[in-house]
C-alpha cells in the first residue's frame, strides 16, 4: 500500500494531461437557442449535441478517452469467440472486483436488465440506499418494487455528512422482516449514490449491509460505476483508510458483496460498455443463458473487441492518484463558486456532479409545475448548457386519481464528463449562474403534454405554464 499525496501547493487546479485533438462546436446566440428548444418541445434530451455549448447532461460515456486506449482499440481483436481483447477485460475486471464471472454487456442497464429479470418478478422487492433511473425501471419491468432507504436527512440538501450517501441500515433490518428475507431480490448499493446527489458511501456502511445480508441470506449487489470516484471519498474522509490506494480500497469494498453490476461508461473511462460480475456459479449460469439470447456470445456479450481494449485500460487509468485528485476537485471547484454566489446545491459536493436544489432556487414555482425542468431549461437558452432534471420529472408517480406524488427532491444535475472541459469552460458555467440569479422570480414552470410510461425524462414533451 501506499500513501497518496499530491505535492503541489497552487491554488489553481490544473488537468494532468495535455489535449491532443479538439471537437469544435457552434457559439450559438440566445435567439438561436430559443429556437430549439421550442423545437424540442423543452425538453434538453431531444436537443442534437450540435445545438449545445457546454454539455452536462451526462457524465455516462461522455469521457475523453486516452492515448493508450485509442492505441488500444487499434489492437481490438474482433474475433467472435474467444478474443484476445475479451480476455484482457475479463483479467482486468477480475483483479479489481475479485469475481470469477465476468459477463460483458454493451452497457451498464443491458447488465440490468439480465440480472433484475432474473431475480426480480411479481411479490419481490429490492432495496437500494436509492435506485437511479434505469435500475429503477428495469426492477419495476419485472413487476417488482423497487424501494430507497437513504439514511436520514439525506434528503435535506443544505445537510452535511461526509458519507451521506449511506443506506439506513436500520431501516433494511425492519424492511426485510417485514417483506420476509426470501422476497428481497436484492439489496443493491450504488457508489456514488448519483439520485441521491452524487454523495459518496462509507466502507463501514457496506460492510454493515454485508453482514445483515449475510444474516438473513439475501444477495447483496453492488452498483460500481462509479466506484473509484467513491474510493476517493473513502481515502480521505473514512478513518483508516488514509494510507490506503485507492484501488485496494475499491477491491475491499467488492470483497463485501455477491455480485456487482457496472456501466464502464463512467469509472471505465469509455464510451461504451459495461459488465455483470459474479461469485456464485449457478446464478452466473442463469445469467449467461439470457446473456446469449440477448446480447452475445460470453466473450463478447454486445461489445467490440476495440471497446473491450479500452474498458481494461480505462479501469487501471481511473485509479491515477493524480487524475482522482484532478477530476474531484475541478467538481469542487465548480460547486463552491456556486455556493458563494447564493445558488442552493446539494451538499457537500459529490464527485461527478454538482446537484441543484431547483425547488429552492425557483420557491415559486410549485412542484407540479416542476422546477427543476424550468431551470434546465433557462440554463440552456442563457448559457447553451444542457443539463438534466432529477425530480418530478424523472421520479415522480401518479396516483390512482391522476395526481402528481412527487419525487423528494427537485434536483438539477450538472454532470461533469471526464478529461472533457478545461477550467474556462466551468467558468463560463458560474457565470451562466450569475445571469439566472438576476430575473429567477420572473421564470414560469411547465406541464407534460406527452409522456411513456417508463423513464419519460427521455422522451417527454413539455409546454410553458
């Protein structure tokens, strides 16, 4: 093990890395993006990427991928069966997870939707300190429930706690002798805890789920997509955790759980990819049937030879001392400006997104109105930033009459892709922010006018108010 130190005293943070190749994109003027936002029915998930200055609507296969990894897909063997580039993400993926059943995907909802079919059905129900998007709705597909026990006050946005991301460990005991352990899917923590706000999780809070787990034999699932990004947390705010790698301290918390499901979108430093990783044999054999039928074949499983070079050289990448410390503190960065000019976020400050609380930036604008799609939406036509609702609008639910049971939060996320954006490119974010604080009470919200019946932030359509 080794200690983890960075020796640089300036204040300005600097990217560990030198740009080799741009993508040019259009300044566009307010006017213009009027327009297309009308045209997209002001919904920012229906923008083309070339109508967008500054793109923060996903960190999820947005990353800048390295020299090495572009040299890498060069070298995809793109073999259908048996590939040299499967064996090395396969080699990869076991060292750092410590699972000998590593089922590649194309992405990180594809290994959701094998593993929460399989376990999932009418009657069971998972847990989760909270489900995002797609495991949500992969969970509910199968019929079953899908519930979130954050720990307490997690919710309240201004609330510090250095792990407040946290399952409510009390909460899983009285929830599994209630629904009776034999109905638990699974309990499933997600590192970082994105819906929760990007907050990080405890080691000790991991094994403590392990051992009522273990207790009461249920399966306990680990959602890792953004575990290096949780390691750093761990490394400098969990006592005896300081002289640890970060690596070690990502292979300790995979060492607690059955089985881990990953999008190598985020923490992978990739575009594309993902993977299901598991230590019982008889549940990696279910798992693989359907990975066949639907996917591909087990040394390939949906993906290229080239994507699965960059996943095994993404995940070593992604532990770089320097590149941790680089990608944590550029999103700091861009939440304590926020924070000193008066915009409410949730804090503190996660690892790959800064979270704003839009139902007290927008106090005017009630909830069924959604305040949070408002404030994506001036955000985009101020500044030509896209960024994404994580509120009303992507969890709220309707009851038996029709009426809106919103979500706990009405957040706005500012997610950050990795390598992507220089520091004059967040500045140009801060200063969006300072033009939306002057007229904020003159901002009406908006009603859906077309919606799916599952993940409807995608593709809903929405008109003023």
């Amino acid at each position: 093990m080794h200690v983890i130190k960075n020796n640089m005293h300036h204040k300005t943070i600097i990217e560990p890395f030198r740009i080799k190749s741009i993508e040019q994109f259009k300044l566009s003027t307010i006017e213009e993006r009027t327009e297309y936002l009308k045209e997209a029915h002001y919904n920012p998930f229906l923008l083309t990427s070339d109508q967008v200055m500054i793109d923060l609507l996903t960190d999820s296969g947005t990353s800048a991928m390295s020299v090495d990894q572009w040299a890498g897909i060069i070298k995809g063997d793109e073999a259908y069966a048996g590939s040299r580039s499967w064996r090395k993400m396969q080699e990869v993926v076991q060292g750092l997870t410590g699972f000998e059943y590593i089922l590649p995907t194309h992405q990180g909802r594809a290994a959701e939707r094998i593993i929460y079919s399989l376990l999932g059905g009418k009657g069971k129900t998972f847990i989760s300190n909270t489900h995002f998007d797609t495991t949500r709705a992969n969970i509910e597909f199968s019929g079953a429930e899908a519930i979130d026990i954050p720990i307490e006050h997690a919710t309240e946005t201004d609330w510090i706690h250095p792990f407040k991301g946290n399952l409510d460990t009390e909460k899983l005991k009285a929830l599994i002798k209630d629904k009776g352990a034999s109905n638990i899917g699974a309990v499933i923590l997600t590192v970082t805890n994105n819906s929760g706000g990007g907050q990080p999780v405890s080691m000790a809070n991991a094994r403590e789920i392990r051992s009522i787990c273990k207790e009461n034999n249920v399966l306990f699932l680990l959602d890792c997509c953004r575990i290096a990004e949780n390691s750093y947390f761990i490394h400098h705010r969990e006592e005896g955790y300081e002289d640890k790698s970060y690596k070690s301290i990502a292979q300790e918390m995979f060492s607690l759980c059955d089985g881990a499901v990953m999008s190598a979108k985020k923490d992978a430093l990739v575009n594309m990819g993902g993977f299901l990783a598991l230590k019982d044999k008889a549940l990696a054999d279910e798992c693989t049937n359907i990975l066949i039928i639907t996917e591909g074949f087990t040394t390939y499983g949906g993906l290229s030879g080239r994507d699965m070079e960059a996943i095994a050289i993404g995940l070593e990448e992604v532990f770089d001392a320097d590149y941790l410390t680089y990608r944590m503190k550029s999103t700091a960065f861009l939440g304590d400006h926020l924070s000193a000019m008066g915009v409410p976020l949730m804090l503190p400050i996660g690892g790959h997104a800064v979270y704003i609380d839009a139902k007290l930036f927008y106090p005017h604008i009630p909830v069924d109105q959604y305040p949070g799609q408002a404030l994506v939406c001036e955000l985009y036509k101020e500044g030509g930033i896209r960024s994404v609702e994580i509120g009303s609008v992507m969890f709220g639910k309707y009851d038996e009459k029709g009426k809106l049971v919103p979500a706990s939060m009405e957040l706005v996320r500012l997610a950050i892709p990795r390598r992507v954006y220089t520091q004059s490119h967040i500045q140009f974010v801060i200063e969006t922010f300072g033009f939306l604080l002057e007229d904020r009470e003159a901002v009406r919200g908006y009603e859906i006018i077309q919606e799916p019946k599952f993940l409807r932030h995608f593709t809903a359509k929405f008109k003023p108010v």
